[in-house]
C-alpha cells in the first residue's frame, strides 16, 4: 500500500480534501445522507475525530448538518450540490488508478484482495463497534 498511497493523496491534495474527508465523502456519494454515529462506523473514524473533519468539509461547502426531525440528538450530514460536482470531478482520477492497479495483477488475485480487505474492514468495524459498547 506504501508505494500506491502517494497517488491517491495526489489527487485529494489537487482538490483540497484529506484522506479522512475522502473517506467521509466517498460514503456520502455513495448514501446522500447518513447520521454521524452511522458515518463514524461506516469510514472507521472516532467519533471525535469525525466532528472535526465534517466541521471542515462544511465550512468548505461540500457537506451539511441537518438534525433529526424525530430525534434532535441525531445530526445527518448530507452531501452538498458541490460535493456532488467534487465527486465527478475526483472520481474518474481515481478510477484511474484502479485500473492501473487492477492491470498488474492476474483477475483471480484482484478479486481475491478485495474480499481480503472487505473482511479486515468487517473485522475493524466489528472490533471499533465493540470498543465503543464497553
């Protein structure tokens, strides 16, 4: 991961986002809307540290706070029209380098990592889901 992570920050630095507001963004593409307990589990970002990446997404323009109609304690953060034309614009960059990736290795291998990834994720999620019961 080492040698392929310089290209994504490349790209997330050409558009002004960090990683972790990368990750926020990515859920929120892929969901519109999601409360702040929901996203926390969903990008494996603390609760804590989560607040203050949406606090700098939203003064940036590209997410909204809107709290619960039926429950006040919950916020939703919503993707804005901006962060809407942030994904169009990042997005084919990054699929780019997917298809690099996804080039030099054999389909079977490609296909075997993601599921590898996708249970380390169920993984820490379960374990970060966990540690926040105790």
């Amino acid at each position: 991961l080492d040698c392929v992570l310089p290209a994504f920050r490349q790209i997330y630095q050409e558009f002004g986002i960090t990683e972790q507001q990368w990750r926020v963004l990515r859920v929120l593409w892929e969901n519109d809307s999601k409360s702040l307990l929901a996203l926390a589990e969903a990008t494996l970002i603390s609760s804590p540290s989560l607040v203050g990446v949406v606090d700098r997404l939203a003064r940036n323009g590209l997410v909204e706070r809107r709290r619960s109609k039926t429950d006040r304690r919950v916020v939703h953060i919503l993707v804005t029209r901006s962060g809407k034309e942030l994904e169009h614009a990042v997005q084919p960059r990054i699929d780019e380098i997917y298809k690099l990736l996804e080039a030099s290795v054999t389909p079977s291998l490609w296909h075997a990592m993601f599921e590898g990834l996708d249970q380390i994720n169920r993984s820490a999620a379960a374990r970060n889901k966990a540690a926040q019961n105790i």
